[in-house]
C-alpha cells in the first residue's frame, strides 16, 4: 500500500523550480576566460595524457545525460499518461464516510476533494478502460465494471453516507486488476488491502462536537430536571468554546468550557425551567471544520407528578406504603364501592392501580390489575394456572419491563393469557402462557393474571421499579427514541413522520415495522394510534468526532488535484526529480571533464 | 639609424667581431681563417715555387740556404656566410611578450657584426617556410638595409622548421654560420627539423627566446587556451597541481632543447625577456664564445 498525492500548485512550483534551477545553473557556469597562448604544445602534454581517454567517455556520457534531461523536460511538461498497460480496468473504492465531510483549511470538503480527485482521474484515462466504483456506504448497490462515462454519473451521485462502520467489501480483494486505488481520509474506514494503493485526502483540522445529550430528573426531587452534555475536542488543540441548550429564545442556557487537544468533557445544565419537548443542544467554536457534530437533539419528557388512586380493599396492603413513598406518585387510596361510586368525569386521576379488585368495566383511564380473575372486558381469553410455583420468563423488551430482569418470580396460582393480537406480553411461563400483558392504546393497561398475595412479586427487589415503570408507560408520552442519521426503523404502527418544520418525511414498511431516511441530524414525529413518536436523530457518537484519526499523510489540498499516481503531476514530479538528479550529475561532470 | 639597436650599443658592438670555431668557407676576403691557402697573414706552410706562382711569397732565405725555390703559403682569410634566421610565427608575436622584438634586435646584433667583419650576411624570417629574405650583403653600409628588412617583418603563421630549412637550404647555399632565433615551440622533432643543416653541414648557433609568462602562466579556473598559431582551443581547469605540471614539463622541454644543441655541437643560449636584452645578449654570447 502506497500513499502519494501530488496537488497540481506544488507540481507546478517544482517544475518552474527545477526550470529556474537550471536556467541559474546556466548563468551561474564558471566565466570561459579565452587566453590566447603562444602555444598550446606544453599544454597538450600535461593534459593530453590524462585526458586523452577519460575526455571522450565524459564527452559521450555528457551527451547522453543531457539528451536524458531534455527527455524528461519534455516528459514532465507534457505529462504523459500511462495508459498503455495491458490491463484496462481500474478498481476503485471511495470512502464516503461521514468524516469525510469535514472540511478542508480551503473551505471544501475532504469528499468534495476525493470527488475532483477521482474525477480527474477518470477523464485523464483512455476511452475503452473499464472501472469499478465501489463506495463505502452501501450508496452503491451493486458495483460492477463498467464504462468511465458510467462511473463518472455514478461518482456524481454519491453522497456522504452516515453509518460508523464503512465497509469495505471483502470481495474487492479478490477481483485481479493492476490499478487499484482507495480514495480517503482514512478515519473511520477499516484495513485496506495491501495492494491497494490510497490516495489521501486527509488533512488535520481543528474539530469540537457533542458525543451525549440526555435528560434525567433528579432523584431527588421529581420537579428538577438535568441535562448531561458530553462534548469531545477532536483536534489537536486548545479551544474555548460555548455550549448552549436552547428550547425557545427565551429558555437558553449556555456556559463557555476550554477543552484541551483530545480531551472530553461532561457538563451538567440545570432545565428545571425548561418545558417538556424538543431541546436543541450546541456547540459553538471559533476553530471547528466539521460541523455535523456541533448540534444534537433531544426531548424533556413531562415531568409533572402523577395522580394514582389505588383501589384495593386491603387498606394495609403493601402497595399502598410502595406508592406511597415513590416521589412523583399523589396517592388517593379508594375502596372498590367508592371507586364505582365514582362517575368516570369525577375520576380526577392520572393512573388507577386495581390490587386484586375485579372490574367489570373497563375504566376511562389508564389503569394497571393486579390479580385480574376474570377480565372480560378485555376481550383477552384466559385460562387458570394449572400448576403451582411457576418460573417467569420475561422475554420481550418493553418499557415496563426496562432494567428489571424478574428471574425469581413465582407464582402460586392466578389465570393466563391467551396471547392475542393487540396485546404485548410482558411475563410469561413455559408451557402455561401469558402472566402479564401490556395492552396499549388510547387507554392503556397492564394486566397481571396473579395477585401480590399468591406471589413473591411484592417481595422482589425489581418490584418499585416495575411499578414505576408501569406508571411512567400508562401516563408518560412514549419512550423518545434515539437515533443516527440513516435508515430508522419504527414501529409498524407508525403511520406518519415529520420533521419539526412539518415536512412529511417518506416512509415504507417492511418486516412489520416502519422506515425513513435521513441524513441530517433533527427532531422526527411520528404518529400512529397510539400517540405520537418522538424521534431524535443525533450523531452523539465519539467516533464521528474523532475526525483526525488517520494515519495517512497529510496533505496540501487543491480543487484541482488530479490523479497522483498513475499520470499526471505524479509521474511529472518524478520524472522532475529524476532530472534535478541528472543535472547534478551533468554539472559534476561539467566540472570534471576539464579538470586535470 | 635604427630603432632596433641604440648607437650606444651600436657603438660597444663596433669592437666585437665574430669568431668561429672551424675554418670557414668564403670565397671573399673576410676576416676568418680560411681553409684555403692564399694571402693571409698566418704561415700555412712551403711548397716548390712553380711557374706563374707570386714571387711576392717566395722565401728567400730558404733560396739561400738551400738554393731552392720555395713558396710560402699563408692561410686566406675569408668572410663566411652568416645566415640569421628569424622565427616570426604567431606564437612569438603576442603583443606583451616581447619575444618578436627581442628576436629582430638579436637578429641585427648578429647582422651588424656579421657586416663589420666583412661576412655576408643572409636575413630570412620563417614561420611554415621561408617567409621574406634578404639575400647575402656585405659590408657595414648594408646595415641600414638589415635594419629596414627586420622593422618590417611581421609574425604570423605555424613554426615548421624542417620545412624552412629545406627549403632555404635546398638551394645549395655556402656553408656557414646559421643563426636560429626562436621560441622552439614546434610541434615537430627537433632532431628530423635539423637534418636538412645537418646534411649541408652548417655551424648553428640557436637562441633560445623564452618569455617568463609562459614559463609560469598566470592563470587560474576554467580557461579556453587558444593557440596563437593553429587557433586551436583547449579547455582546462587549471589548478596549482595543473600548474605545478606545466612549469615542470617547460623546465623539461628547455632542458631538452639545450641538450640537443649541446649534443649536436652547436651554440645556444637562451635569453628571457624580462632581463636587460643588451647586457644578457652580449654576456651570453661571449658566454658561448661567439663574440671576442
């Protein structure tokens, strides 16, 4: 593997530099002073003997080099191009990885740079030469050799892709042609093979951006909110930026850190004041070529606190003391006859926790049961548990079920599920059924077919989360989800996406679940009927930061680079150096074919 | 009279006559020892009076003594030839050097004692040939045409002795006094440019002109050394080790041309332009033994 890069300025300085060199050594040549001698007889015998054999080998050798240098003068000014090989293919690999749009100190990007470079080469080769374009995002589906006027409009649309993890793919190194090159900055790109030759575009520039962005209430105290902003200097100096978070004009925080070459830096902001919804999170910096990673996004959920009403016929039950003491529950204990004695418009709650009290209807607001021996308003079958001391499994991810493993749950007896669509399990056991669902929609439910007392739930560690969990999915808008630029996969349920300026974003389902694209970073809605579906599309990834993480040369770069290593100004350059060698050889023999 | 000699060197040169080391061969009456027996001052010996024979050396007392008529014969005393050859080649005329100048002034000290003592003396100047001559003259009032045919020589072209001599000598001249005035930078051998003298036996009496400049160039780098005589260019980078080698191979290419007149019995003296020319021309010559 080779790296040489030539820009067509340096190229240029060198040629006019090697001309100026010689036409200096021109005039600077020793003075010929003519002395007319009486007579050169003495003369003729001193150096005749020595020069007699000596003096036509340097004259003929002379004469070779000087006709050698005038051919390379000619070669290097007109720099010819190599394509009379025998091989008349061309494979090439052009990294568009995200890195790859950092811009260069002329104010373009390394891909733009990659892209001018290529296709300099490509309109420098021969008509009949076939080239392969392989890019490293995938942008190319299906690479193959074709024709330079095909991987010219094929070079034309790549983009620069967003994925981390640029592929190099594998088969590459299998297909057999002489000129095989990869264009990149050789950050984020992987091994290349060894008969590869790189042509680099990487240049070192100064870089800062935000690697996390995420909100958190404070334990606490449920009504304060924090935001943890994690920003990475990527550049190999000191800089002093700001950070800002910014909601409306008038919610922004900002706060200016220095960050030392390399260094990462957490900070934490202080958005109690802040609404729940959308937060733009930046950062802002006098030296910073790569601006894809300045910006990031990302939702407050709502924080206000959560009115449950337990109804439970036990007033010493042990849920009534759990949600007692969670922060963000307001608990009003209901017996069942004061719960039906209730009209639904009277039910001033955000929640209902049913412990072990069947309902025969089901109520208007989000409620979780505990002990459902018959829900026949649901509409979901269910059966007794056959046995005793059943094992739970709790197989699906879902947000009730988050950072709870529930592996020690046994259950003595209560009813199973009949799985039906609709519905999400959450706990299930081998061979009786469902202990658990999920039911979403408008009105959300959590059915559990056992009650506290014919189970070690309430004993489990897991237990205060998986109610909070629970409440926090009944009441809490969806869980945001957190993305990179790219394909994003949604829930199939999704039925419409729009950025936050309102333009709808195309989608298409496969597989059950909902796609879009997007290359840019930005905030996403999706809707479907079960509510809305926040989407934050962020590079929050240390990786995409680290944009000098090559070890290619760096290089002067040039709108007009062209082609390095087959023709052009390489091969001139060469041929160049091969003359300057030359020349000093001729001027060392200029001085010695006359010296005694 | 002239700008070549002043007269007051004209003057210390009027008491210095030639002297030769062999009889020479002249047919006039010249003031060197002749092979011929003739009228002369020095007794050669007797021979039988026969008829037709000048009384005027008929030894009488002999006569007396032995009744014998027997003639006295005296050595004649004859001019000889004196050939004075001028190298006037490029390569001794460069304008700072000297030699050319130096070459015409050695020339008429030689042509004006030659002419004091009655020789007959020949002036040719040569560079691939035989350029200009002035044919045997005699007599001190011939000087003034020495003179003018020296001031009016000009140097150019190769030095080629062999050739010059060939063709000088080729036309069956008296044997005599030859005079060699030059730089000896030949390309040619000294020994194969000589023979023709050799073959003709003449006396050669060379003079050796060096100029110090190239005997110690003053040069230094790059330098195109153009041949004042073949125009021909020779790039060099001279450094003191350049240098060092030169001033050693002109020392060897002196030492060699001396010995080669040495060795062939001739005169030669060498004279550097840098030094008095009429104090180092006299000294050298006595030196050699040509002047009395």
């Amino acid at each position: 593997m080779t790296s040489i890069a030539l820009s067509s300025p340096l190229f240029f300085f060198l040629l006019s530099g090697l001309i100026g060199l010689v036409v200096l050594l021109f005039f600077l040549r020793p003075p010929v002073l003519n002395r007319l001698m009486p007579s050169n007889l003495i003369w003729k015998r001193i150096l005749g003997s020595s020069r007699a054999i000596n003096e036509r080998w340097r004259w003929w050798l002379s004469l070779l080099l000087s006709m050698l240098i005038a051919a390379c003068l000619l070669f290097a000014a007109f720099r010819p191009v190599t394509n009379g090989q025998t091989d008349d293919r061309s494979l090439i690999i052009f990294d568009n990885a995200p890195s790859m749009g950092a811009l260069t100190k002329d104010g373009t990007s390394r891909f733009n740079v990659a892209k001018d470079s290529l296709m300099g080469y490509l309109n420098s080769l021969s008509k009949d030469m076939q080239v392969m374009l392989v890019d490293t995002q995938r942008q190319i589906t299906t690479p193959s050799f074709g024709s330079i006027s095909q991987a010219t409009k094929t070079l034309e649309s790549l983009n620069v892709g967003s994925s981390l993890d640029p592929l190099v793919p594998s088969q590459v190194g299998t297909i057999n042609v002489s000129r095989k090159f990869i264009y990149t900055d050789g950050v984020m790109i992987g091994s290349v093979p060894e008969d590869f030759t790189v042509v680099s575009v990487f240049q070192p520039v100064p870089n800062v951006g935000i690697t996390q962005l995420s909100f958190a209430a404070v334990p606490s105290n449920t009504q304060q909110r924090q935001a943890f902003i994690e920003v990475v200097n990527g550049g190999s100096e000191s800089q002093v930026i700001e950070v800002a978070l910014t909601q409306t004009k008038s919610r922004l925080v900002t706060r200016q850190v220095e960050l030392a070459p390399y260094e990462k830096l957490t900070q934490i902001f202080d958005v109690t004041d802040f609404e729940s919804g959308p937060v733009k999170a930046s950062v802002v910096s006098n030296m910073d070529l790569f601006n894809a990673d300045d910006v990031a996004f990302g939702y407050i959920t709502a924080k206000r606190q959560v009115r449950v009403g337990l109804v439970s016929n036990n007033s010493e039950s042990k849920m009534l003391t759990l949600l007692g003491l969670m922060p963000r529950v307001v608990l009003t204990s209901l017996t069942y006859p004061d719960y039906q004695g209730l009209e639904a418009d009277k039910l001033q709650f955000d929640a209902l926790v049913f412990d072990g009290v069947s309902v025969d209807r089901k109520p208007p607001i989000p409620a979780i049961f505990f002990g459902v021996n018959s829900a026949n308003w649901s509409d979901i079958p269910t059966v007794p548990i056959r046995s005793s001391q059943l094992s739970v499994e709790t197989g699906a991810i879902h947000p009730v079920l988050r950072n709870i493993p529930m592996t020690d749950l046994l259950i003595e007896s209560g009813i199973v599920f009949q799985p039906v669509d609709g519905i999400d399990p959450l706990l299930t056991t081998e061979g009786e059924g469902v202990l658990a669902v999920a039911v979403p929609g408008a009105v959300k439910n959590i059915l559990l077919g056992f009650d506290l007392d014919k189970s070690n739930l309430a004993l489990l560690a897991d237990f205060p989360i998986f109610l909070s969990n629970s409440i926090t999915w009944l009441v809490d808008e969806p869980p945001i989800l957190n993305s990179k630029p790219g394909t994003i996969r949604l829930p199939g349920d999704i039925t419409k996406v729009y950025r936050i300026d309102g333009v709808d974003v195309p989608l298409w389902f496969a597989d059950g679940s909902a796609y879009f694209h997007t290359r840019e970073t930005g905030l996403f809605t999706g809707f479907s009927s079960n509510g809305p579906l926040r989407v934050s599309v962020s590079q929050l990834d240390r990786r995409f930061s680290d944009i000098n993480k090559s070890n290619l040369p760096s290089l002067e770069l040039s709108k007009n680079f062209v082609d390095p290593v087959l023709n052009g100004y390489s091969l001139s350059f060469l041929i160049g150096a091969v003359t300057l060698i030359l020349l000093m050889a001729d001027w060392y023999l200029y001085h010695r074919r006359i010296i005694q | 009279m002239s700008t070549l000699l002043s007269k007051e060197f004209m003057r210390r040169l009027d008491g210095i006559s030639l002297l030769l080391r062999k009889p020479v061969a002249g047919h006039l009456r010249g003031q060197h020892r002749s092979r011929r027996t003739g009228v002369g001052m020095i007794f050669a010996d007797y021979r039988p009076y026969s008829a037709g024979d000048d009384v005027r050396n008929l030894d009488w007392a002999t006569y007396m003594r032995l009744d014998r008529l027997v003639l006295r014969m005296f050595e004649e005393e004859a001019d000889t030839p004196i050939y004075i050859l001028v190298d006037n080649s490029a390569s001794m005329g460069r304008d700072d050097s000297g030699k050319f100048e130096m070459a015409k002034k050695f020339a008429a000290v030689l042509a004006y004692v030659g002419l004091l003592n009655h020789d007959r003396v020949s002036l040719i100047s040569f560079s691939e040939g035989v350029v200009k001559e002035m044919p045997g003259r005699r007599g001190k009032n011939q000087m003034w045409r020495a003179m003018h045919f020296l001031e009016s020589l000009k140097n150019e072209g190769e030095t080629h002795l062999g050739n010059t001599f060939r063709n000088y000598f080729g036309a069956g001249r008296t044997r005599g006094l030859v005079f060699v005035i030059s730089d000896f930078l030949l390309e040619q051998q000294l020994e194969e440019s000589f023979r023709p003298i050799f073959q003709y036996g003449h006396q050669v009496f060379a003079t050796h002109l060096i100029d110090p400049e190239e005997e110690s160039p003053n040069i230094d780098g790059h330098v195109v050394l153009v041949d004042s005589e073949t125009r021909e260019a020779l790039s060099a980078h001279v450094t003191d080790s350049t240098l060092a080698a030169y001033r050693s191979e002109f020392d060897r290419h002196l030492r060699d041309t001396e010995t080669f007149f040495k060795r062939s019995g001739w005169g030669y003296v060498s004279l550097r332009t840098d030094e008095n020319f009429e104090t180092s021309a006299l000294t050298s010559l006595k030196k050699e033994g040509m002047f009395r």
